[in-house]
C-alpha cells in the first residue's frame, strides 16, 4: 500500500527543506518527496501517517559493533539491578565473564532495537564472518549494514581512543544531520526515514535522536513511540 509521512518540516539532505512537507513510500521505495499538498494531490488513494516535527533520512550508527559486542543492553526486568544504559567497560567485562551465549544474544537484539528507537537505519560494518550469531541478528532486524571506506579501503570507525563509551545516539559524535544521517532522501531511492519530535535540525542536535518518533525501514514502520 502506498504511504504518505507527513511532518512540519522535512530535510530530505542534500536539497531544500520542505516546510508542510511529505514524503511518499510506495513498497520499500520512495515514490515522492514535496509539499503536503502536491504529495497528497499526486497520490489520492495513498494511507497518510501524520507526524509531528522534523521527517529526515534514517541515521547511520558508527560505533554499532561496539555497541553490540562490547556492551551489555539490560533487559526492562534488570533495570533495578543494572539500569537502563547499556554497560561498558568494567562493568561489561564483569557480566561478560559469566554470561552464556542466550544472554549475550539477548543484549544484541535488545542493542539493535533499541538504535531503531534512536531512529537508526544503517550500521557501520564490517562484522566478522566469525560472529555468525552477531550477523544473523543483524539480518533479521532489517538495519543496513555499511563501510565507510578510506581512499578506497573499508575501515572500522569505532571512534578514537578517549572518545569514552559509545552511545546509541549516532548524534552523540557531534556531526550534524548531512554527516549523520545514512544518505539523502531521493525518489527512487530505499525508503529509510526517521521522525523526531523537535522544531528543526538545531533542536535536533541539541536533544538527540532519544527525541525520535518513529523509524521506517526500507517502508516498513518498525518504531513508532505514539
């Protein structure tokens, strides 16, 4: 079914903000980006998903392997006991010595829902042939996995020694939105979106992706808050 995501604004990257803007998604691909108006005018028969804030492509998440390898998502029921922030460092290496691979398994899919929460679409890779388990769980969530590459060359960004934990807010590095995000938002192109309830990019910056909405992947709507 085609769906219309309409927000007050709309910064698809890479060309100009849409004020009253909308985007449609035709199966996983983008089949219109405009005005409200001549989006809804163009397609009639379209489901329209009403958003407040800012609509943007989905974020890209640099520091993902560490986040899912080196770090221990509590679940809900551990709350009192670990809180809510994923564990890092002694803290991780602690739980680590004693978790069997059923925990290890349900942190990383924990991990990976909770980066579509942020509004994640797409994870800096590589990830091992060795992490069969790892790479299974990243193929069922959906996320796209990338390389940033160097003159031609894939790396892993992991982030410099001292950058201190990584955080599930690909905003955390302090890049703004056209160094975050995954790509810009084309017709034709992969319909991989993020909505924040937030004014504009600035406000965006300033509270976070923890201000995101809903997250849709490749069309399909895997987070929404309200």
């Amino acid at each position: 079914m085609l769906t219309i995501h309409a927000a007050p604004l709309v910064l698809p990257v890479g060309a100009a903000a849409v004020a009253e803007g909308a985007v449609a998604v035709d199966g996983d691909r983008i089949a219109a980006i405009g005005p409200y108006e001549d989006v809804v005018a163009a397609h009639p028969a379209a489901r329209v998903r009403r958003w407040p804030g800012l609509l943007t492509p989905g974020l890209r998440q640099d520091r993902a392997r560490e986040l899912l390898t080196r770090c221990y998502h509590p679940d809900p029921r551990e709350a009192d006991e670990l809180g809510e922030l994923p564990l890092w460092g002694e803290a991780f290496e602690r739980l680590a010595a004693t978790m069997d691979t059923a925990r290890r398994a349900g942190s990383v899919r924990r991990g990976l829902q909770r980066m579509l929460r942020h509004g994640t679409t797409h994870v800096v890779g590589p990830f091992g042939a060795d992490e069969p388990g790892l790479r299974t769980a990243l193929s069922r969530s959906g996320l796209v996995q990338v390389q940033v590459q160097v003159q031609g060359r894939p790396v892993q960004v992991s982030g410099p020694p001292g950058d201190g934990p990584p955080d599930l807010d690909p905003f955390a590095g302090g890049g703004d939105l056209a160094a975050t995000a995954h790509g810009p938002l084309t017709v034709g192109g992969r319909a991989d979106l993020a909505v924040f309830d937030v004014a504009d990019e600035a406000a965006l910056r300033a509270g976070g992706a923890r201000l995101c909405v809903a997250t849709v992947l490749a069309g399909r709507l895997v987070h929404r808050a309200r």
